[in-house]
C-alpha cells in the first residue's frame, strides 16, 4: 500500500509519500519561518495563504521524487487536526479533492498521534506498550501508548507548553522568531550556575507540568539589567535547565509509575540536544530506553502524517467525503486500530 500524505496545520507545508514496502519514498518541506519573522510569531490568515500557495507544487515534488504516479497511490492522508483551522482547512480540501479526483480514500490524521508515531519511521522503532513525552509548541503531554489509537493521558501542562516556554523567554531576550531552537543554541554557550530559575510543579506528586512561570521569573532576572551577551546566554542557559530538568524528572515519573520501560520524546522539543543529554542519563540510571523520531521529523513534517496515515488506511479506515478539520480534538477520542476483540 502506498499513501500520499500532506501537513498544514501551522507554519509548515509539506508532503510526502510513504509505502509499507518501501518505507518512506520522498519528503518535502517548505517552512514559513522568514514570512512570520518580522511579526515575531505566526500569523495565521498568511499561513493559510501561503500553504495555498506551496502545498500543490510541493506534492507534485514528492510525487516526482518517489517516482509514483497518482495511479499507484492507495490513498491521501491528511492533519485534520489539531491546529490553525484556516490553516488545516486548505490541506484537508487539497488533500480531500485529490483523492475524490484519483478515485481513492482519504483520511484525516491526528496532528499529535503523526508526531507520536514518528519514531516508527527509525531502524529501531520503539515497541508497544510505551510512554511518549510529547513536547511541541502547543502541547507538552505525557501518555500511556498501549497501541496505535490506544493511547491513556497521564499528564500535561496547565497552562504554557514546554516549546512555547522556550518561544517566550527567547522573545524576553530579545532573540528572533522562532525562538527556541535560537534559545538552545545560546543555552550551550551560557554558564551554568549565575541564574536559577524555578523547576515549576517539581516538587508536587503527579505528572502535571506548567511553565507559564518562567517567563514572569526571566523578566524578573533581566529588567533593568544592562544585557551583555554573555548574561543573555547565561539566561538562556538556566531556561533551558529548568525547562529539561522538569522534563526529565516527570518522565523518569511516568516511566515508573506505568513500570514500562520505552519512553518515546516528540514533537519540536524533542529535538533539544540538552534535553536528548539528560533523559539519556535518567534512563541509564533507571533503566528505560528512549526513541527519537530523527532531528528533521521531531519538528512538523508530512512523513509523520503519512506513518499514521498508512496505519489507519490498512486497518480499513477512512473519512467520509466531508472535509475534515478541528482546531482542537482530544488524543483519547481516536479509534484504536481495530475494534477489541
Ligand atoms: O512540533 P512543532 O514543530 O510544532 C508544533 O506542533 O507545535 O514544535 C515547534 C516547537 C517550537 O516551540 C520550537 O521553539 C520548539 O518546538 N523547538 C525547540 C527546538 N527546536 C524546536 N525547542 C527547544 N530546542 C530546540 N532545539
Ligand atoms: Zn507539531
């Protein structure tokens, strides 16, 4: 089976083209980035424009690449969510009209469970049952992975999501859009130990997270200070900690409450060398392993949407011909693969 697959539901336009036999067959990505730059954040109605704009010639690439013509496709999966809802609405009517065209099924993939199921693509995937950490610019989210659909919330955050605690203290610091990557990249440079800043819900049982904090203690730490370089890094460096420290002690907490032993880390953060360092180290030390999707598909892609998209399709699922799309949808509300037994 071979599948067509395309993602817009924030500032990334992509497509790619995924088969069970011979893996992943072409990935193409355009990414918004220098359209939202000078606005500081994205911008939803150019978003939306813009994946008007790039996402046909974009699947025409990946089709291209994969050497496949429409006639070999088995069916077009699509992120019908969560996200910016102009934004998703024009992948969805490009995705739905391509496949009532070519005479296929279609189906609306869930944002969050393309980034879970990202590491699937690796050469050691990781096994079922596992934990997933899920940290991107709008979620921050532990799970119970039983299998693909079946997925039990342990935790998430109240309020900011770990990458956009990353997103804001780089805007505090005066850093570029997007900000977190920016951040880390400072974060090496800085010295630990001149700032602290506080490990939010640490010390309380449970596997809540909430970062909205560290933004009110960064702009504590450099109001009416004259920043020179080396304290911007200094700060950036302590953001990090507080943020990868939380990170790593409410995994290592999971890991043990569920007492299973495959920790997956996605979305966006998971990309964060600090954070990938130190859960290394906690795993060691309580003997869980770790899987990462790779770098390039820890952010948003359609190579994700594809391996969630391929699985639901062999299951014999797909949508009706209604274009699908929701800027928000619960994780728990998805079907499992197959019904029980
Ligand atoms: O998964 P993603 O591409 O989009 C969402 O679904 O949200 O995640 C984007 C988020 C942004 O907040 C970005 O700043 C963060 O991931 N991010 C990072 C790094 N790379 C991306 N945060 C920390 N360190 C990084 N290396
Ligand atoms: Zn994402």
């Amino acid at each position: 089976m071979r599948i067509l697959a395309i993602e817009s539901s924030c500032d990334e336009s992509a497509a790619a083209v995924l088969d069970t036999a011979g893996g992943l067959l072409s990935h193409e990505l355009y990414s918004q980035v220098e359209l939202h730059r000078v606005y500081g954040g994205v911008v939803p109605e150019l978003a939306s424009r813009d994946h008007v704009r790039r996402l046909l010639p974009l699947v025409r690439e990946a089709l291209k690449r994969a050497g496949t013509q429409p006639q070999a496709l088995d069916g077009v999966a699509y992120t019908a969510g969560p996200g910016l809802i102009g934004a998703l609405l024009t992948g969805a009517a490009l995705a739905r009209s391509l496949a009532q065209a070519w005479g296929i099924p279609a189906i609306g993939v869930h944002h969050l469970e393309g980034h879970l199921l990202a590491p699937l693509l690796e050469p050691d995937p990781p096994p079922f049952p596992h934990v997933a950490l899920l940290v991107s610019g709008g979620h921050t989210i532990l799970i119970e992975v039983q299998a693909i659909g079946e997925y039990t919330l342990l935790g998430e955050t109240r309020d900011d999501a770990a990458g956009e605690a990353f997103d804001k203290t780089a805007k505090l610091l005066g850093l570029p859009y997007p900000g977190g990557p920016e951040l880390a990249r400072l974060a090496d440079a800085g010295r630990g130990g001149v700032f602290s800043f506080p490990r939010p819900m640490l010390d309380r049982p449970g596997l809540e997270f909430s970062f909205s904090g560290l933004k009110t203690a960064v702009l504590h730490a450099v109001q009416g200070r004259e920043m020179t370089d080396t304290l911007r890094s200094d700060v950036a460096h302590a953001v990090q900690e507080a943020i990868v420290e939380t990170l790593v002690a409410k995994a290592s907490r999971a890991m043990d409450s569920t007492g299973l032993d495959a920790l997956v880390v996605s979305g966006g953060v998971s990309a964060n060398r600090a954070l990938r360092v130190r859960m290394a180290e906690a795993a060691a030390r309580n003997g869980f392993r770790v899987f990462y999707p790779r770098v390039e598909f820890c952010t948003d892609n359609a190579a994700m949407i594809a391996v969630a998209g391929l699985a639901r399709l062999r299951a014999g699922q797909h949508d009706s011909l209604a274009i699908l799309a929701r800027a928000q949808w619960p994780l728990e509300s998805l079907p499992p693969l197959a019904p029980p037994l």
